[in-house]
C-alpha cells in the first residue's frame, strides 16, 4: 500500500484518480450503446462483486457487527445508488456535462460536514473550495458543454443528487468507519449492492442482447474495464485518501475530473482553448490551498495536544 502520509503520494493518487474518474463517462457512453442504462449500472456493480470477492473470505471475521450498518450505508452512498444515477442521466445529457457537474462534490462535501458532521469552518479551505469550483465553472463554459435544454435539466439533477450522495458518504466514512480498512469498506459494500444488481440484471433481456448485437461484446469489454478500474480499485483508492487526508482534499478529485476530459477530447480531435488553461490552473490553485489548510490545521491540532501535555 502506498505511503499517503507524503504530499507527493496524495497528489499522485488524486491525480490517477481523476485519470481514471475522468474516463469512466466515455466508458458508460460506449456501454450505452447496446445496453440499458439499468443494465450498465448493473453490470458495472457485478463485475465489481465478483472481483473482489476473494477479499470478502479472507476479511469476515475483522468486521465487527457494529460495523456492518455503516459499511451498509456507505456501500449504497458511495457505489451502489450513483452506479445507477450517472447512466440514467446519460441517456439525455453528454458524458462531458455529467463530468463537469460532478465537480460540485468538493462544495457539498463542505456544507454536508457543517451541517451534519461537525465539520470546523475554516476560512482558507473554505476559499479553495470556491476558487476550485470557480475553474471548473469556467472550464464548462469554455468547454461549451452548456448546450442542454431544459427538458433535460431533470437529468442533470440525477447528477447532482449523486454528487451529494458522493459527499455524504466521504463525510460520512471519515466519521463513522475510521476503523475499518479502505479495502474493506469498499469489498463489503458490495456484498449488500451486488446481489441487488444481480437480480435486476437477470430479469432484463441482458443474454439476449449478447446473443443479437454485434458490438455487444465489444461495448460489454468497455463496461468491465469501468467496473475493475473505475469502481472497484478506485473506490478502495479513494477510501484510503479518504482516511489519511481531510475529506474536503479527497473530494478534490472531482475538480480535475473535466481536465482529464478535455485531454480525452484532444486525442479525439477536439481544440483546447488558452483560457481552458488558465482555469485548469485555477482549479490545481485551489485544491493546493485546501491541502495546504489541511497541513497547517494538522500542525495546529498537534501544537495544542502537545500544549496539554
């Protein structure tokens, strides 16, 4: 496992995450095209299941029953649910807006940790958050991926319920699961959401589709890589950054998110303008000052326990 008490391995795992963040959209567009987008979001949970399901055997008896509960609630806040939000909103909206609205998850996971998990008001954070969110807000307009109507503004709010429902569960297992391991927070989440999905599955025409269209396999190929890098090693990723980092840096990754998205664009052809730099910029400006909050809130949290000794 990674050493994510040095800065340079929390910028790289946050940086590989939105790598792989960043790319699950055009991932679930590809699924999109022979499957349903209940049948994506299921699949995607499955495959997931079952690849880490070797963990399960091996972890059982290191969960105590007070945990279950809360692994439960993290399973369905932080995989299971948005699983099924993100494709449905798809089937109306461009993957790059679905990105792009994911942002909000840095500023929710702000006001969610005030309102509901004590979270300290800190000014510096507070400001990097917004200087973030200000760049990726610059970056869909210089993006122009604005061009939605408003019939399908029901649609992206699926996304932003999925983003809230992101920064509850990152408050949330900072909180409650502070004791149990990322890998197993994220393996056991699934041994509540997989069965589920499995049974929605099965009752669809899936094996029907795999049989008549050609390009299923090919689609179902891009769903798997969605599922084992996408879900299951980013989530236990993301859950380990989660433990050792404040849960407002960890949140962070979705302000790079549409910087990947542009650079997937410019291998498919697509013009990146100046003025998208320069909010790529601002966007890594804030995310530096909240972990630069985040050291300086560590230094402050050790001066006044050693002051007490």
């Amino acid at each position: 496992m990674p050493n994510l008490d040095k800065p340079i391995i929390q910028w790289t795992l946050l940086l590989f995450l939105a790598f792989v963040w960043g790319s699950s959209f055009i991932l679930m567009k590809k699924g999109l095209v022979s499957f349903s987008w209940g049948q994506v979001a299921s699949l995607r949970i499955v495959i997931s299941s079952i690849f880490l399901s070797p963990i399960l055997f091996r972890n059982f008896k290191k969960i105590k029953r007070n945990q279950w509960l809360p692994i439960c609630i993290a399973g369905f806040l932080g995989s299971g649910i948005p699983a099924y939000l993100f494709p449905l909103a798809q089937t109306q909206i461009s993957s790059s807006l679905t990105g792009m609205l994911n942002s909000l998850v840095p500023l929710f996971t702000v006001v969610i940790g005030l309102l509901f998990f004590q979270l300290g008001f800190r000014w510096m954070k507070f400001a990097g958050v917004l200087l973030g969110l200000l760049g990726a807000i610059g970056l869909i307009f210089s993006s122009g991926n604005l061009s939605m109507g408003e019939g399908n503004l029901a649609y992206a709010g699926l996304v932003v319920l999925a983003t809230i429902m992101y920064a509850t569960n990152i408050n949330f297992i900072k909180t409650f699961l502070s004791e149990v391991g990322a890998i197993n927070i994220t393996s056991f989440g699934f041994l509540f959401t997989g069965p589920l999905a499995a049974t929605h599955l099965l009752s669809t025409d899936f094996f029907d589709i795999l049989r008549t269209d050609e390009l299923a396999g090919l689609n179902l190929f891009y769903i798997v890589l969605l599922a084992i890098f996408g879900t299951a090693i980013a989530v236990i990723l993301f859950n380990m950054l989660i433990k050792k980092v404040s849960a407002v840096f960890s949140s962070s990754v979705t302000y790079i998110i549409p910087v990947f998205a542009i650079f997937w664009g410019l291998l498919d052809g697509e013009s990146i303008e100046f003025l998208q730099f320069i909010c790529i910029g601002v966007i890594l400006t804030g995310i530096y000052i909240v972990n630069k909050d985040n050291q300086l809130e560590r230094k402050e949290l050790i001066k006044e326990l050693n002051s007490k000794k």
